[in-house]
C-alpha cells in the first residue's frame, strides 16, 4: 500500500521540526529517511505513524486521508530504537499483544504467533523474556511485534541504532531479505548513510526539516542534488575554488564549469569522493596538484592514503585499490602527483 | 530523571569501599552507637507493648481484645476505613502519578507540591479544616443537616481525614518508578492499537506493580495507625466513631493499661508485618528501576 505525505509542516515551540515536507512511498518498496540528527526524519516517521499531529499537511494512505486517524486505528506497524518491548510480558505475549486487544481468537494469536516466531528465527524463546535476549534478538522481537497485527505500512526508527557493528551488519542484510520475502511498504530512519544504501529501495535525505534529495541510492550517492547531500553522504575532499568565464579554478588546476561564464570571479566548492582522486609519481600535464604523503592505512580492502597539498597546504583523503597501492610504492614523506577524476563544484546557485 | 536510580547505585558502592577503609575503632563505635540507640528508641518501647499487652496472661490478652464490644467495635472501624482510604488513594495516586510523570502541563509542578502538602500539614490542622468545611458551624454544615447527612462525627469524617492525610503515599511512590520506565512501552501499546484502558491494565499497571504495593502498604499502614486527624472529627463515640488507635488513647486515660496495650499490640503487629512486606517490596521494585535505568541507557549488544 502506498503512503503518501502531503506538505506536512512540524513545529514544537519555535523549533521547525518538518517544513512543508511531501513525499511518496510506493507501495510494497523500502524506503530510507536518511539524515543528520535534527534534520525532522523520526517526526516525519512519527507524523506518518500518527503519534505525531502534523500542524499543516495531510498524510495519505492509498488515497485516503488518514491524517485525522488515530495511531490506534491506521494500522500502521512501528519498531521502536530502543524496542520498547513490554518488560513483564514473554516474547510470546510480545508478539501477540497487537491481536489481543484486537481480540482476536485464541487459535488464531497462536498461529500468527508461531509463525512470526518462525519469520524472525526465534523459535523455542517465546517463553523467554526482554530481559533475557541479546539486543539483535529483542530487535527481531518489535519487528515481530509490530508485523502481528498485518500493518499496512512497517516503520522503523533507527532500527539498528543501538547495537553493536557486527550485529547491525547481520540485520541489515537480514531486514533487506525480509523485505523481499513479505513486500510491506516500510520506511526506516537511520542516520548512517552506509545503511541507508545497503538496505533501502529508495533514499531520501532530510536537512533542517526540508527534503533535499530523493532518489535510487546509486542515483543519490552519483549525482548528489546539493552541497549538503554530497557532504552528507560523507567521506569527501572539499576544495575551495574560484569560478570565473566557464571555468572553475584551484591553484594550477582547472575545470570547465560552463554553468557560470561572466567574467566576474566568485567562491565556489569542489568537492571530490576520496575514490575519484589518482595517484601518480609524476606530473601528468596541467591537471594535478603536488602533495607530501602524511599516513597511510593499508588494511582493508582499500589502502587510505591522507595527504596534504603543497600548494594551499590543505589536507586530502585518498582511497587507492590494494593492486595499485603495491605498484605506487608509497611511504610517509613521498611527494606525489594528485588529479580528481570527477569533480562537483557547488556555488550557492549553480551546480553540475 | 532517568539516571537517577544509577547515580543512587554508584554513591551506594563508594560508600561501602570507603567505610571498609576506617579504622577498626571507628566502625565498631558507629555501630555500636547506632545499635544502642535503636534498641534504647525502638526494640525496647517495642517489647515492652507486647510485655505490657500480655502481662495478664494469654486468656486475659485475649478478653480485653474480644471482651470489650467497643473495642471490638474500633478494630472493625478501622478495618473498614483503612481500605475504603487506600482504595481511594489508590485511584488518586495513580492518576495523579501518570499526570505527573506523563505529561507537560501548566501547573504541573504546583500539582506535585499540592500531593506532598498533606505530608507537610499537622494532622490535627487537617481534621480542623473538615471541621470548618462540615461541621455544623461550617460552610456546608446546614446544607448538610438539611439533607440529613453527617460527616463531622461520623465515618464519612473518619475516611475523608484518613484519606487527606495518606494521599501522597501512592502518588509519591508511583511517579519516580513511572518516570524511571519512561512512556516508550505506552506508545508501543498505542501504535499496536490499544485503547487506553488496555495500555493501563496490560502495560502501565503490570510494569509500576511493585512501586504500587510499596504505595499500598505504607499508605494502609499510616491509615490504620493515623491518630490527630481523625481525633479532631471523630468525637470519639465509643461503640460508633472509634478507630483504633483512639481506642488505645481512651482506654489508656481511663487508667486501663492491659486492655490500652492489647490494642496497641496489635498495631504494632500491624507495624512489623507492614516492615516485613515494606523490605520485601522495595527491593523488587529498586531492581524494576535499575532495570529500567539499564534498558533507558543506550548500549547495545549480541
């Protein structure tokens, strides 16, 4: 079923939490709120749950306005950060706690019980209680929990926000497989953009209460809409420059930049993923900077080589392929060659 | 507020490593003086109750608690009144703890004063003030009479001042286990689709349970024991308005101590029963709220 939000705006006190935000889900896909702390993704996934009312905006579900409907009523499965699982229930009760006050039969709780119980691999510990599972496990608990009662839409704050790395790894490919298996239209929160990509269908990345980007995750992470998306997706070489008759300037280095062709100069930024910068022993033409080589790390599939120009004395962060690190031969205090094989380059208004 | 039953835990370790620290001399004068004082203050009075109440022999004992058809008359007032008022405080204290705890509201922190206030009042100032209100020469009293009502000498009197004077018990005991387990579980009742009765008996009550029955048992406690208050609207007619521990007063003034300590017998019975349960109580329900604390901190695992 599809969800679809409306110019939904958020205040608390002064504070806007969600400025005219709309957005749509479709049906059966998984979706990503991704975003720095405060950037209004849990709101927006509270306002969609109904534990939030929106000040203005509707919320839709299959075209029907469900913005007046209480949480209660729309149906609507939630997986809290931290489980909020009930302390004094079993994971039994746990799980059929949705068809309970539903009143569902007996035979019935039972079944759907047993088989949500088989879904999250946590069979035989339905006697077991919160206290007594490893936070992965409690995880698959509220997921439980909240797809008993059938929801229409499966909404997860920060699902894996409070565990461990390795556990965090395992659940993310587990949540994704899940997902293919039972098709609900899901939505999750998350702050780390690594998970966001891995997991969802669709990204969309919220700033300061607005959305900045929506799109395929290949899509967001290649072609970032703005500064703040490139930024936020992380890991990248920031680089002022001047930009001035269609071209765009650092120290000896240039690019075209057609956007901007007046004369008049003006500050724009360059920004490069660690990935898209090269390594070469020597000058290849116009298009490199000199750099001194400050520290490598090798371990891991890539080495991480962090350099700092020598003209503008700013530091860089290289990602070069195991293969060509061996053939490069680096060491501390080596002056290497350094070109961007793709640049963005951001001025408030312009961007390619 | 989350993080205070961890802070209470950690000063409670510091302590003991520090104690362990002083000199032998040191530790054994402390506790020798504590000892000596309590058993000078406390076991003494205590024991000398019973040895006063049974120095008659057992089948005496006995006669003055059964014999006496006003004092029997006073136990059975009391055991009448003591839950009709914890019932009621039971109602209160649960409603005005998940106000409380709950919700930001104006004047929530005079609410939080006004349930401490009977705690700070003189019992015997709070007995007047029912007096003022329903009393013949009070502001409802013609009205009241008119309709043929009494509550100023009579049981309504007796449990209104039992009430007001046990009322922050509960209340007192519920907000900071409420506040401690937060409301995450009652959202997750909600998105669930639970009404709020259904959140109340299946996931508040269930999870403050045990900082309930602490409530429960000081505030039964006090409500047996309670004396000024009730004293002041009571009017002590025996065989009608007579509690307990007023029984104990008059018996005791018409020069009748082994009938006054038998009844004070079983009051102090009442006390140690009541410690007992107190004991037992708290711990379950200082490890609900470290559990709580724990579950609140954000630390993950397998």
């Amino acid at each position: 079923m599809s969800i679809k939000v409306e110019g939904i705006t958020k205040r608390f006190g002064s504070f806007t939490a969600l400025d005219n935000v709309s957005l749509e889900v479709p049906g059966g896909s998984l979706l990503a709120l991704l975003g720095p702390s405060g950037s209004g993704k849990t709101t927006l996934l509270r306002v969609i749950a109904g534990l939030e009312p929106p000040d203005a905006g509707r919320v839709l579900n299959e075209d029907e306005d469900m913005t007046q409907t209480s949480a209660r009523e729309r149906n609507v499965g939630f997986v809290f950060q931290h489980y909020a699982l009930f302390r004094h229930m079993s994971v039994y009760e746990n799980i059929a706690f949705g068809l309970r006050v539903r009143k569902a039969p007996k035979r019935e709780i039972h079944d759907r019980v047993t088989e949500l119980l088989h879904l999250v691999r946590l069979e035989g510990l339905g006697k077991r209680y919160p206290s007594q599972l490893s936070g992965g496990q409690r995880q698959r608990v509220a997921l439980a929990r909240a797809l008993a009662i059938r929801p229409k839409v499966l909404l997860l704050d920060e699902p894996f926000g409070a565990l461990d790395a390795k556990v965090r790894d395992e659940l993310r490919s587990w949540l994704r497989r899940l997902h293919d298996e039972i098709h609900v239209t899901s939505v999750f929160v998350t702050h780390d953009q690594q998970e966001a990509f891995e997991v969802a269908d669709r990204v969309v990345v919220m700033n300061g209460g607005r959305v900045e980007q929506v799109g395929a995750p290949a899509e967001v992470f290649e072609n970032p809409a703005n500064a703040f998306v490139m930024d936020f997706l992380g890991n990248v070489n920031v680089i002022p420059a001047q930009v001035s008759n269609g071209r765009a300037r650092f120290g000896s280095l240039e690019w075209l930049f057609p956007e901007h062709d007046h004369g008049d100069e003006r500050a724009a930024t360059l920004y490069v993923r660690p990935h898209e910068l090269q390594i070469e022993r020597s000058p290849n033409g116009g298009g490199s900077m000199r750099a001194r080589v400050d520290r490598i790390n090798a371990a891991g599939p890539v080495a991480k080589v962090f350099l700092s120009s020598l003209e503008g004395g700013m530091g860089l962060n290289v990602e070069v392929s195991a293969d060509r690190y061996v053939e490069l031969n680096l060491k501390t205090g080596d002056t290497v060659y350094v070109a961007p094989r793709k640049v963005r380059v951001f001025t408030p208004e312009y961007v390619i | 507020m989350h993080n205070a039953p961890l802070t209470a835990v950690t000063h409670n370790t510091a302590g003991h490593t520090i104690a362990r620290r002083d000199p032998v001399w040191v530790r054994w004068t402390l506790i020798l003086f504590a000892v000596g004082s309590l058993t000078l203050l406390i076991v003494v009075p205590v024991v000398n109750v019973f040895y006063q109440a049974l120095a008659p022999g057992l089948r005496g004992y006995f006669n003055n608690l059964v014999g006496d058809p006003d004092t029997l008359h006073a136990i059975g007032l009391t055991l009448i009144i003591a839950p009709i008022a914890v019932t009621a405080n039971l109602v209160f204290g649960v409603a005005a703890a998940w106000a409380i705890a709950r919700f930001k509201f104006p004047g929530r922190s005079l609410l939080t004063a006004l349930v401490d206030l009977p705690f700070s009042v003189s019992p015997v100032v709070a007995g007047l003030m029912l007096v003022l209100l329903f009393g013949m020469q009070g502001h409802f009293g013609p009205w009241l009479r008119e309709h043929g009502i009494s509550i100023i000498f009579a049981w309504p009197g007796l449990i209104l001042a039992t009430t007001f004077v046990t009322l922050p018990f509960i209340a007192r005991e519920l907000i900071p286990v409420m506040e401690a387990i937060g409301s995450d579980e009652e959202v997750a009742a909600v998105s669930l689709g639970a009404n709020g009765w259904q959140m109340l008996w299946r996931v508040t009550l269930p999870n403050v349970k045990w900082g309930l029955l602490y409530g429960v048992i000081l505030c039964n406690a006090r409500a047996m024991g309670e004396f000024g208050a009730v004293y002041v609207v009571s009017g002590h007619i025996a065989g009608r308005t007579d509690t307990m521990p007023l029984r104990v007063e008059k018996l005791f003034q018409e020069y009748n101590n082994p009938a006054s300590f038998a009844v004070a017998s079983l009051l102090t019975l009442l006390a140690l029963v009541t410690l007992v349960l107190k004991v037992v109580v708290a711990r379950k329900t200082r490890r609900d709220l470290e559990e709580a604390a724990r579950e609140s901190a954000p630390t993950g695992g397998a």
